[in-house]
C-alpha cells in the first residue's frame, strides 16, 4: 500500500500509530500536537478571513471579493487537510527514529497568502468598487 493511502488511513484510526517503531518520549509527541493545532489555527483564520472579505467588501467588485474570498477559504481547507496529514507523517517518523519529512506547503501557503494580500492592496490603493 503507497505510502499517501497509509497515511490517509490512518487520520482516521490515529492509534494505529502506535504500531509504528516504538514509543517516543511524550514531549516530542504533544510538540508534534502542537504544532498540528498551530496549523488549524492557521486554517480557521484563513476561513474567516475568506467570510470577512465576502461579508464585508460589498462595495468591491463581485469579482474580486469572490475571487479573493475562495482564495482564503481555499488555502483553509488545504491548510487543515495538511495539518492532520502532516502530524501522521511526523509522528510516524519520531516513532521510527526518522528524521522529521520535509514539506513545501508552507512555501506554498505563504505565497497564497501573500498574492491575496498584494491583490488586496491593490483594491485598497485603487479603491475598486462595484
């Protein structure tokens, strides 16, 4: 089975982590933890920010609040799916005495997110209405 499909199974059933390798010292496990819950922050921010622009810029171009809007609520839903995705490999990796697995995504969320803040600068500067 790919390496994705195990993974995936396993965001459902988190105690069969506790198969792999042996049992890491607690506090390398909540930091993992941690570090997951950072990320649904980062999501849930990204998703009420893409309902702000929506709710909140009626005044700017149907196009542009839209556009901007699914952008956010877009980079949230990645961001969540990556944060359980992301705390599966981990925590596998510090069970196995692996090293931690590199990510671009937030390479990725970070240019997402700064496009929509230059667009939106742009709209403010501009003062594009609808």
């Amino acid at each position: 089975m790919s390496e994705f499909v195990t993974n995936i199974r396993l965001w459902f059933a988190p105690e069969q982590v506790r198969d792999e390798g042996g049992t890491p010292d607690y506090r390398f496990s909540l930091a993992n933890e941690r570090t997951f819950l950072a990320w649904l922050r980062t999501a849930l921010a990204l998703i009420g920010g893409g309902f702000a622009v929506d709710q909140f810029l009626p005044d700017l171009r149907w196009a542009w609040r839209v556009g901007l809007a699914l952008a956010l609520l877009g980079a949230g839903v990645l961001c969540s799916l990556r944060a359980v995705n992301h705390w599966v490999r981990c925590e596998r990796a510090i069970r196995r005495g692996e090293d931690l697995p590199a990510s671009r995504f937030p390479v990725l969320l970070s240019l997402v997110v700064a496009v929509v803040a230059v667009a939106m600068v742009v709209v403010v500067l501009a003062g594009w209405a609808g």
